[in-house]
C-alpha cells in the first residue's frame, strides 16, 4: 500500500502532466454545478471546502502547520480563489468567470519570474498569446457585457489563482497539500456567518456540495499540489486552461446547449497551442537526457 502511495505522490513528468489534465477535467464541472445549487455564494464555497478539508485531512493524516510563511501565503491565495470564484459566478456568467480567471498565465509570468526565479521562454508567451486568442474566439458569442462586478471578482480571482499556483511550486519540497488543506479550512471558517443565515439547498443541493467538496475539490486539488512539484509554474496554470474548453461539453451533455462554430475552433485553438506546448517540451527534456546518458557512457 505504501508503494503504491509512493509512486501516486512521485509520478514521472508524464504522469504530473496527466494530473493536471483529469484536474481540469474536475474543475470544468464547477460552472454547471454552482448554478444548480440555489444558496448563498459564500456559504456555498465554504461548505464544499469543508468537505474537501476533510477528505484532505484524511489523505494527509497529520498535517504540518510549520508556520512558513509560503504556507499561509498559498492558502491565503487559495481561499481568495475559491471564494471569489463563485462569487463571480453567481454574479456574471459561467462563460465571463472562467475566460477571466483563466488570464491567470499573464500573471504567473511574473509572480514566477519573483517567487521562483522561473525565466519564461519565447514558447510559454507564444503558447500563451495563442491560448488568448483561442479563448476569445470560444467566447465569442458568449460574453456578456453586463453583471460588471462578477467580471471584476473574476479577474481577481485570476490574480489569486496565479499565486496560488506560483506559492505552491515554492513548496516543491515540502508539501503544497497542506496549504490546501489550510485554505480549505480558512474558507470554510470566512463563509461561517454566510452558512447560518439559510434559506439551505435541497436534498439535491447538498449532493451535488458534497460531490464538489469530496471530487470535484477535494480530490482535484490533491492531483494538482502533487503535479506541481513536478512542472513548471507556468504549466501548473496553461494544461488546466482544458477546464473552460470542458465546460460546455457538461452543459450540452446536461442543458442540451450546444457550443457554435467559434466556440469549437477557439476549443481546438486552445488544446492544440497547450497539447503542442508539453509535447516540444517532453521532446526537449528527452533530448537532454540521451545526451547525459551519451556523456555518462563516453566517460
């Protein structure tokens, strides 16, 4: 059992890619299933962190509260995400909160670049040029001028998802689980007068709290804390860029809405620019390591 924990929490750099893309599977649905569950915003992301607390609590066991600050900063960062998140999207569109969130590459650029010492190469800022232009054509006939709020908090919500991503990669060594698990619980405890207040979900409202806290949260940011110890800042927030291209293939599968002609070239714009990204790297970084092993042999 514990080498099998061993080689879940010490994948290959396959494998991490591969985390983060099931990630963003996960995190695509949250768009859909925030609008299916009628009750305040707040207390709605506090208690599905809740749930995602405790089902980190159980993979971690005995959580290290070490006081770096690195730790408190991600999970400071990270309620930050989550709250404002689904605040912006009860308050705007799916479509408007994940497109803004997801600028979160432009800033990771530079939160890496001060955290990490991370240089950004010529093929991260051209993967990401592209990816923009991909999304707003996905977006095309989607964004609403309106609802100018959510629009801010999502563009917030973007910053922070940057520094989370960055906060967590500083803790490569250690454990970023655990400043997930701290934020979960601070998020929770932030939404506490929100989730006292009521009118509470039905009975189908908490299934679905309890599916985001448990899967959709929970198990999600497990996979990417343990992905990030093993690729690049960068990479932590450009594979996940999938989510919004996923989003509307669970709205036409549960709403039967169907995504229009801009919406599937932007899609493929995105995946080909982030799946082109990775493959040029993973080739690069096999390059590198046949002409070690040459050295190694001639020597």
């Amino acid at each position: 059992m514990s080498e099998r924990k061993a080689a879940f929490e010490q994948p290959n750099r396959t494998q991490a890619l591969f985390y983060l893309v099931l990630t963003a599977v996960l995190w695509s649905t949250s768009g859909l299933l925030i609008k299916m569950i009628h009750w305040n915003p707040v207390a709605l992301a506090g208690v599905r962190s809740l749930f995602a607390a405790l089902l980190m609590w159980g993979y971690i066991k005995k959580p290290k509260l070490n006081r770096s600050g690195w730790q408190w900063g991600a999970a400071a960062a990270y309620a930050a995400t989550v709250i404002l998140f689904v605040v912006a999207n009860k308050m705007t569109t799916s479509a408007n909160a994940i497109l803004l969130q997801y600028t979160a590459p432009i800033y990771v650029v530079i939160f890496a670049r001060l955290f990490l010492g991370e240089r950004t190469t010529g093929i991260d800022w051209l993967t990401i040029i592209v990816v923009f232009f991909g999304m707003g054509l996905f977006f095309k006939e989607e964004l609403a001028p309106g609802a100018l709020w959510g629009n801010i908090l999502a563009v917030v919500s973007g910053v922070s998802f940057a520094l989370t991503a960055v906060l967590l990669r500083k803790q490569k060594e250690a454990k970023p689980v655990e400043s997930v698990f701290i934020g979960n619980m601070l998020t929770a405890l932030i939404a506490l007068p929100w989730i006292f207040k009521g009118p509470f979900p039905d009975a189908k409202g908490w299934i679905i709290l309890v599916f985001m806290g448990f899967i959709q949260i929970g198990l999600s940011y497990i996979l990417y804390s343990i992905a990030l110890q093993h690729v690049s800042a960068i990479e932590g927030v450009l594979v996940p860029l999938i989510e919004p291209i996923l989003n509307p293939v669970w709205v036409l599968i549960f709403t039967g809405e169907k995504p229009g002609v801009w919406a599937l070239l932007g899609g493929a714009i995105v995946l080909v620019a982030v799946t082109t990204r990775s493959l040029l790297l993973s080739m690069r970084e096999l390059k590198k390591r046949k002409t070690k092993g040459k050295t190694v042999s001639i020597n």
